[in-house]
C-alpha cells in the first residue's frame, strides 16, 4: 500500500500554499471592490432624490381660499420676485385633487424664512390676477394660527424667545404655568415665532397651521 512522504501531512507543498494565498487574496479584494460599488451607488441615488418639503406650507399674505386661488393663480412669479425677503417660494410639482398637474404656485416655508408683514404688501400689490386681495391692515392677514407644543416647548426652562419678535403681539409668556400663550384673535400666522423657534432650540414647539386647511 503506497505511503504518504514522511511529514507530507505537516509540510504542505510551498507552491499549493501560495497558489492558495493568492486565490484569496484575489477574491477578498473581489468583494471590497463590490462592496465599495455598492455603497457608491447608493450614495449617487440617495444624492439624486429630489429634496423632501414639509407639506404644511402656506400662502403669501391676502390669498383667496384655496381653491379660488387656484383657479385665478397664473403661476406668474410676480409675487416671489416682488418679496423684499425672499420669502415666497415657488411650489413645485403641484396638482389638482383630480390628479391632473398644475402650474407653479407661491408659498412661504415659515421654519426657513417667514412672511415679515410689509407695511404695503409688495406681493399683493405685484398680483395682477388678484389671487391675492389687498388687506385692511396686518390684523387683517390670515395665514394660518400659531399652535404651541407644550410638551417639547422650552419655556419652562426659560426660554420665550419667540414672544418679543412676534409683529402682532399674539404671544405670551405666562409665568404661573411657565409656558407660551398664543392669542389666536391676534396671530396672523406669518411664522416668525417658527422660525425663531427652530433657531433657538433643537426641537421645534410651535407650529404654523395653515389657513387653507380650514384654519
């Protein structure tokens, strides 16, 4: 019966050993390299997405009821250019509730930039179709109605930094129960109190709901 070499078993030929340190090396490098396309990839199609909005936006100062201002918005622009702070935006990709696409229409994303309530309301004056109507005066806008999260909101450990900035005087710290008032006879909803809040803090507390969802 053959024998195997003396020591064959603990002595394994040089070559097989080399042959089968570079098999391995070949394939580990095989998959870093997948692995690194893969992630790659998927950076390039996260990068790709087209950005996320909050949905919760509003209209700029004087707009009919929604669906009068739809009908009568052009999408012309004229409003966005005529914001002295660029706090009009154009709303992209909107459509009608049957489903069909619409033109671009301007809102205000009051935790980016607010509507600071102009004296004389360039916007309106700019909207040639009177989808925004002229208003009275500032208590005469209604965006929306500010609406405080008690639960996160910051005031009870001192901070009413949203109060003293508010153009309507419809904020109110109450010191007995530390916590931030809203007068909704005086918001207009012009999201000045948003916005400083999400500057301050890490959480927003107060929230502009808007005056087309039946505000």
């Amino acid at each position: 019966m053959a024998q195997s070499p003396p020591g064959g078993s603990k002595h394994p030929e040089p070559s097989y050993g080399r042959r089968n340190f570079l098999k391995q090396s070949v394939v580990s490098l095989g998959v870093t390299v997948h692995e690194y396309v893969k992630h790659r990839d998927a950076e390039d199609v996260q990068e790709e997405q087209p950005e996320k909005r909050r949905t919760d936006w509003l209209r700029p100062p004087g707009a009919l009821e929604e669906a009068r201002f739809l009908e009568s918005c052009t999408g012309c622009g004229e409003c966005v250019d005529a914001c002295p702070h660029d706090s009009i935006r154009v709303l992209k990709d909107h459509h009608d509730s049957d489903g069909s696409e619409r033109r671009e229409t301007p809102v205000i994303y009051p935790d980016e930039r607010p509507c600071y309530l102009c004296e004389d309301f360039p916007c309106i004056d700019a909207c040639e179709p009177e989808a925004l109507r002229p208003v009275g005066n500032v208590g005469d806008v209604n965006m929306g109605l500010a609406v405080v999260s008690q639960r996160i909101c910051t005031a009870g450990q001192g901070c009413n930094a949203c109060v003293a900035p508010c153009p309507t005087q419809a904020l109110e710290m109450d010191f007995t129960s530390l916590a931030i008032r809203v007068e909704a006879a005086r918001c207009v909803g012009c999201g000045v109190c948003e916005h400083i809040c999400q500057t301050v803090n890490d959480h927003v507390a107060i929230r502009v709901v808007p005056a087309r969802l039946g505000v």
